[in-house]
C-alpha cells in the first residue's frame, strides 16, 4: 500500500514565502510523475506545478517565477517552494505522484495567504 503526505503548509503574509514537501511511502516499484495542484473554495481543483523522474518540470501560468518545484528520488519527496505569494494563492494544496503506475493523492494541506 502506498501513502503520500504532505507538509508545510500555513498561514504567511502577502510576500512571503513556505515550502511544502509531499513525501510517498510504502511499497514503491516506481515514482514517475509528481505534481502540486491546489484547490480554492468554489473552484475546480488545479495543476501547480508538476515534475518527472528526470527533473523536468511544469508550471501553470500563474506561479511561473515565483514557485518552483524539485524532488528528490532517493527520498521519494517533491517540494514546492512557493514565494512572493498573493492571496490569490490561498487554497488547499495536494500532492499527486504517479506511484507503481497508479495516481495516488496526499490529504491535502491548507495555505492561507493574507493581504
């Protein structure tokens, strides 16, 4: 069975900046793609930034040059560092890694960006 986790997440002033890491566990054969997607109230839940095993990455439009995402194979962990943040960037982040074939999701971890 497969777990992802994610951390980090928190309550930052327009400006600021977090790091959220996601982490998946278990029996793993093999970790392709992992990405962030985040979900606000009353929206649809969206792509954030993605990456693959050999380090190429994407990025929706709205966070290009202020976040940036990296992972690390040897620990099976993706990180988000995510800075000068707007709050319209205030939602419930989620982590997605394509684990033995299959997608698994994180809970979730809520970012709260005040004006």
């Amino acid at each position: 069975q497969v777990q992802v986790v994610e951390s980090g997440g928190g309550l930052v002033q327009a400006g600021g900046s977090l790091r959220l890491s996601c982490a998946a566990s278990g029996t793993i054969f093999s970790i392709n793609i992992m990405g962030w997607y985040r979900q606000a109230p009353g929206k649809q839940r969206e792509l954030v930034a993605e990456i693959n095993s050999a380090g190429t990455s994407n990025y929706a439009d709205s966070v290009k040059g202020r976040f940036t995402i990296s992972r690390d194979n040897a620990k099976n962990t993706v990180y988000l560092q995510m800075n000068s943040l707007k709050p319209e960037d205030t939602a419930v982040y989620y982590c997605k890694a394509g684990v033995n074939w299959r997608d698994s999701w994180g809970q979730g971890t809520q970012v709260t960006v005040s004006s």
